[in-house]
C-alpha cells in the first residue's frame, strides 16, 4: 500500500519541474517594446475569456456539487477537485504560452534551437501542469477516501470543465480566424498577421484559448477519467495491486516525460519536427521500459499480458500520429492533391477535402480494433483500460508538443506586427510548420485516447451495474448482458449515434453566427476609421476580442445543456440497457466524426500552406482563394466541431458510471 504515495509525489515533481520550466522561460529577453506590447494584448485577452468562461460556469458547478452532495458528499469533493484541477491547469498553461510568444520571437532573432528551446519549454509548461495535477488529485483523493468507486466523480468534474473549454475555446479562435482571413486575405489582400487587420490579436488569442487551454483540458479529463475506470476495474480483478499500478503508470509516464523534455534541440540547420519527435519517442520508448520492470514487480507471473495491454497503447500513440501526418502533411499525396483540385475552384477542393477525411477514418478505426482486441486477449477486461492508460502515461509530452504550437504561430504573428527582419520571420515560420503537424497528431492522439477512454469506462460503467440490486435481471453469469433484439437497446444506440451529430450542428452554427459579427465588425473597422490600409490608424483590437469572447460563452451553452443532459434523461427514463446503447453509440460515431473531421480540416489548412509556398502560382492567385476558402470551412472541422467529440463521449461515459448505481430495469 506505500507504493500508493509514488502517485502523489510524483504529481508534485511535476508541478515542480513546470515552476522550473516557466521560471527559465520568464527570464528569457521579451525583445523590444512593441514586442512586448502585442505579447501584453494576447495575454489580457486570453485572461479574459478564461475568467469569463469560469465565472460562467460557476452556477453550473455549484449545482452539480450540489446535487452531488445529496447522494454522496464524497462525489461532491471528488467533482469540484476534478473541476478545479481542470480550470487551474488552464490558468497556468494559458500563463506560460502567451507570456513566452514575445520572448521566442527574440530568441529566434538569435537561432532556431533558442526559439525551439523557448516554445517547447513553455509548452512544458502545459504538460507538466495537466499530468501532474490529474495525478496527484486522483491518487490523494484516494489516499483519503480508500476507495475508487466513491471518487468517480473526479472524471465528471474535468469532463464537464473541458467540454466547456472546448467547445468555447473553438468557437473564440474559429470567429477571430474565419473573420480575419475571409476580410483581411480576401477582401483587403492583406497578408496573415498583418497589424492592420482588426482581427489579428483575436486570431492570436483563439490560438492559445483552443490549442492550450482546450486541447489541455481534454486530455486532463481523459488523464483522469482512464486512471479512476482502471482503478475501478482493477479493484474487483486484483485487488489493491489493480488500483495503485495505473497510478503508479502515471508516475513513470511523468518520469519518462521529464526525461525527454532534454531530448527535445536542434542546429541552426536542423528540422525542429525530429527535434519534438525525439521527446516523443524518447517517452514512448522509457515508459515501455519502466513499465515492463513496474508489472513484474506488482503482477509478477501474469505481468506480460498486462504489459502487452500497455504496450498496444503506446503503438496506438504511434500508429495514430503516423497515419494524422500521412493524411494531414502538404509533403503528402492527400494534402497535395485537395491543392491540385483548388486549381478549378472552391467547390472542388471541398469535394476533396471532404473526401480525404471520409477516408482517413479507415486506418485508425482499424488500428483501434487490433489494440483492443489484443489488450483483452492478454489481460480481459482489465487490459482495455491499462491500453488506455498506456497511452495517455505519454499525456505530458503530447501535451507539450501541441502547446508549442500556438507559441511558434504568436511568435511569427509578433514578428510580422513588430516589423522585425524577414530572417526572423523564416526562423517563426519553420517552427509554425512543425507547430502545424505537431497539432495535428496531438489532435490524433486525443482521438485516440478518446476512444479507449470511452471504452474504459463502458466496462467500469458495466461492473457498476452488475453491483445494483435493482438490475441483476440484466446479468448473464455476473456481468452486464445488452441483447440488440431489444427494442431498447436499439433505440439507445440511435439517440447516442445522434447526439454528436448534433452537437457538431451546434458548435457548426455557433461558429458561423459569432464569424458573421466578427466579419461585420472587421468590414465596419475599414470602412469608418481613417487610415487603417495606410498604417497611419489603429485598429480596434479589443472590440474583436471582445465579440470573438461574448459569442463563445454565449454559443457554449446549449451543446453543454444538451452534452450533460441526454445520459440522464436516457438512463432515466429508458433504463439501463437504453444507457449502454446510447454509450455505445455516442462512442463509435463520435469517435469516427472527429477523425473526420479533424483530418479533412488539417488537410485543408495545409493544402492552403502548400499553394502558399509557391506551388500553383502562389498566394494572390485565384487557386490560392480557393484554398482560402476551402481551409475556412475546415477551421471549424478541426478546432471546433472536432474536438468536441472527445470530451462528448467522455461526459457521457462519466455520468453514466456516476448514475449507474440509481438506475432501474424498464
């Protein structure tokens, strides 16, 4: 049972590495006052929409604890530590990212590793933060309360937090960027990041508000969410050893994490994408090794069958970031040939694009199927969650990479309003390449981790309900029997399967309504406030970001309402069976929408890159406006729409283990 206290102190080492990490960056140069100034902008409006965010939901969390407290007070303290845990890692990666643009803009002024070096570390930050905190609140909350079961909630709180943070972080960065493309690149013919355009410091904002603060929260309450379900699991199959071993995985995934961060440096002539990749692979490659020692020494005979289970998570990590690049990537044929296709206009390179993320579902579906069918044969149910938790050990790295990203895109945009040399604008644009690819994988691998997520928690969920009195008619030798004949069960699986399709029309409609403000805000800038085109007038910057927030808050609302509401309604109304239908399908068509989704956007905005680069005749060419519009519609694909799914059938999974004890036979 001390092993236990690794958990919490390795969650602590975490923090502390992360305080280590934003001290280093703080003291970098934060380069001349205009750099400073723009640097300042970002960060007030980031800060602003997150305190907007939070204190809008604060009635909602005060309810739920609530409620909460009524059935359980220990579900109540469970849910608020998940919820603040959540919105905390927020804060401080939020902090790091858009208080270190500025200073990597400097640094690349003097060479790409110290630019590198910078942005990565910031994006650390992140990492550290989101790994630490969901470990050390899991595993303290069950140092104090000894049981998995009453700290389920955990998950719920960091679900309900990040499917908030998404959806309103993708709704923010969406407005501000279809408004500042389709007026500033289209209509003005003005270049991105370009300080004339109103929307500039919005576009920036968005990039740290959906990118860090969203893609952070999301594999928070998936950190949290696969730790408790395999703690649950483990707990009736091996007893004590099966709790404390998936802690005891997140501290060597924290280890492995920290390690690698040293691996992570260039030349000035070197490719930053094999730099992160080494950090990536580096924690791959120790947790393996770390993780086949913990095993023997927790499991002994039957270790290898839980640490095949593990390693089928690490290779999904592999094979899902493989298979994103391949589909995403303008150095490969699919993004290439939505480019070629934009050649005879926008309504071509839709066509392709749309079918290149039809097609890209294929491969990581089957992927998934192999893991999971590999992870049960070697250790039952219990090996599905420890594939799960395999995965996501790597959180802190994977976390870090993708928050790199809006840093290396702020730096360039901070290069290109300072007015700074075109040197350093190469230096901010290879790294916002890299940083282009790295979100791309990072959005695969919260895919990913998603699905066997979701999975881990139907099996938790399952095993509750073989503990309710009230549903043994629904028991075969035990465990939870769902009969497809059941009229039931089907009606579940159709109301689960559409529940993200429409929460996609929600997010799709928020993101046009709030562009269609920002758009007439933008137009009204250039027309009524004298010499905005001439450089001699300044932009109303704060108006954008104001409107770009008060959409997102205001639009986040209903798919939350209707994200939280239909498990509950399902499962009470219709009963259990209806409720593991609807998990079921909620998981296979979110799962698959989100690939979808996130790979026909990714390919959109680099097929876009690719004509940028010169191919087709370049920018200002009628195939380079079509490429334009082609990746305006994939921007809410990949960072709104997309990214929704994940924490979506997450919550749904979380509710249902919470309410699963309640429920009736009908």
């Amino acid at each position: 049972m001390e092993l236990v206290y690794i958990a919490p102190a390795a969650g602590i080492v975490a923090l502390i590495f992360a305080a280590y990490l934003m001290t280093s960056v703080l003291k970098e140069d934060p380069g001349n006052q205009r750099m400073q100034d723009l640097s300042q902008a970002i960060f007030e409006g980031a800060m602003a929409y997150l305190n907007r965010q939070y204190r809008t939901l604060v009635p909602f969390t005060v309810v739920i604890t609530a409620i909460l407290f009524f059935i359980n007070h220990v579900l109540a303290i469970s849910f608020l530590v998940g919820a603040v845990c959540s919105a905390l890692a927020g804060y401080i990666g939020m902090t790091s990212t858009t208080k270190s643009n500025a200073r990597t803009t400097e640094a690349a002024r003097t060479s790409l590793n110290k630019a590198l070096g910078v942005s990565f570390r910031a994006g650390a930050v992140m990492g550290m933060s989101v790994v630490g905190l969901g470990l050390l609140g899991v595993s303290v909350l069950y140092i104090i309360f000894g049981d998995p079961e009453v700290i389920n909630s955990f998950a719920f709180g960091a679900s309900a937090i990040a499917f908030f943070a998404r959806i309103g972080g993708g709704i923010f960065t969406k407005a501000a960027d279809v408004g500042a493309d389709l007026v500033g690149k289209i209509e003005a013919g003005i270049p991105e990041d370009d300080p004339r355009n109103p929307a500039v410091i919005a576009d920036n904002v968005g990039d740290n508000v959906g990118d860090t603060a969203g893609m952070g929260a999301d594999l928070f309450e998936s950190y949290g969410a696969t730790a408790i379900a395999a703690m649950l699991i483990g707990n009736g199959l091996y007893g004590v050893n099966g709790v404390i071993f998936p802690l005891l995985m997140g501290a060597v995934g924290i280890a492995a994490a920290i390690i690698s961060t040293f691996f992570v440096r260039t030349g000035e002539d070197g490719n930053p994408q094999m730099a992160l990749n080494y950090g990536l692979w580096g924690t791959n490659l120790i947790t393996a090794v770390l993780a086949y020692f913990l095993a023997n020494y927790i499991f002994g005979a039957k270790a290898m069958g839980i640490f095949i289970a593990i390693l089928c998570g690490l290779v999904v990590n592999v094979l899902v970031g493989m298979i994103t690049e391949y589909y995403t990537s303008n150095a490969k044929p699919p993004t290439k040939h939505i480019a070629d296709a934009s050649q005879t206009g926008a309504a071509t390179n839709i066509i392709a694009g749309l079918a290149t993320g039809l097609r890209s579902t294929g491969l990581p579906m089957i992927v998934f199927c192999i893991a999971i069918a590999v992870a049960y044969s070697q250790a039952g149910i219990y090996g599905i969650s420890m594939a799960a938790m395999g995965m996501l050990c790597t959180a802190g790295m994977v976390v870090a990479v993708d928050s790199f990203g809006p840093v290396a895109d702020n730096a360039g945009g901070i290069a290109e309003m300072a007015e700074l040399g075109p040197e350093v604008r190469a230096t901010t644009d290879k790294l916002d390449s890299v940083g282009n690819t790295t979100a791309a994988i990072a959005k695969g691998f919260a895919i990913g981790s998603a699905a066997l997520t979701a999975l881990a928690l139907f099996t938790a969920f399952s095993g509750e309900i073989a503990k309710n009195p009230k549903l043994a008619a629904l028991l075969v030798n035990g465990h939870l029997s769902i009969n497809l004949t059941e009229p039931n069960v089907i009606i579940g699986i159709f109301l689960g399967a559409t529940l993200p399709f429409l929460v996609c029309a929600f997010t799709m409609e928020a993101v046009g309504k709030a562009a269609f403000e920002m758009i007439a805000e933008v137009r009204r800038q250039f027309r009524e406030i004298p010499g905005i085109m001439e450089g001699t007038g300044r932009p109303d910057y704060a108006r954008c970001v104001d409107i770009s927030t008060k959409a997102a808050i205001r639009e986040m609302l209903l798919p939350g309402i209707f994200a939280v509401g239909s498990p509950l309604l399902v499962g009470f109304i219709l009963g259990a069976q209806s409720l593991a239908g609807f998990l079921a399908g909620a998981t296979a068509a979110g799962v698959l929408l989100a690939i979808f989704m996130a790979n026909a956007g990714g390919a959109w905005d680099n097929a876009k890159k690719y004509i940028e680069s010169g191919q087709y005749g370049g920018k200002g060419t009628p195939t380079h406006a079509a490429a334009v519009i082609g990746d305006t519609v994939g921007d809410p694909f990949k960072d709104t729409c997309g990214p929704a799914m994940n924490p979506l059938i997450k919550v749904a999974g979380t509710i249902s283990l919470i309410i699963a004890p309640l429920l009736m036979h009908i």
